[in-house]
C-alpha cells in the first residue's frame, strides 16, 4: 500500500484527514525511506495494528523509558504519529516522547 491516507481510511474509519498530525512528516521521508515506510504500511494493512500481532515485536517504551527522546527520536517526530496519543501503526496509546522500533523520522528532526 503505497498510500497512507488509504490505510487511514481503512483501518480508521471515523480519522479524518486533517487529524493525521505528521503528513508532512511522511511527505519528507526520503525516498528510501518512504519506500520502507510503505512496506511497514503494507504489513500493517495486512495484519492490523502491531502491538495486536503474536510474533511482532514493537517495544514500544513510554516518554520515561525513552533515553533518545532529548535528541529526538520520538513519537511526535515520527511519520506514523497520528494525534497526540495515537500511532496509525500501532492500537495502543502513545506518549508524544515514547517511541516504538518502527520510529520513522525524516532528516532534520534528530539531533546529538
């Protein structure tokens, strides 16, 4: 699915799209990146949100655990943060400062 506004529509019918925070975000990836984040879109259309898989490992830590959140490797940098405590990958509440091994950040929002 190349398309994360259909994947929006699909598994979020009541998301309008004004209210995924990030499109700009997802429009800045580059391209490779863009390409791999599509492939984790596909799989998601596929088997539904990950932390509600068997087999798939998300690790999502909350803002208190997350030791990259100084420099910004954080939910609300990330291409897939849909609201304040929504992830369009993910069926769990998010914190802004968490983050998930999916975290997907176009350049320009992680610093040392």
């Amino acid at each position: 699915m190349s398309d994360l506004r259909a994947v929006i529509d699909n598994e979020f019918d009541a998301m309008e799209y004004g209210e995924w925070q990030n499109k700009e975000l997802y429009d800045g990836l580059p391209e490779d990146e863009k390409v791999l984040a599509e492939n984790i879109l596909d799989a998601f259309g596929k088997v539904g949100p990950f932390d509600e898989t068997e087999n798939i490992w998300v690790t999502f830590m909350p803002e208190s655990e997350n030791e990259d959140s100084e420099i910004g490797v954080k939910c609300e940098n990330c291409a897939f943060f849909a609201l304040e405590d929504a992830c369009v990958i993910l069926a769990q509440t998010i914190e802004p400062g968490g983050r998930c091994r999916f975290v997907t950040i176009p350049p320009g929002y992680v610093g040392e």
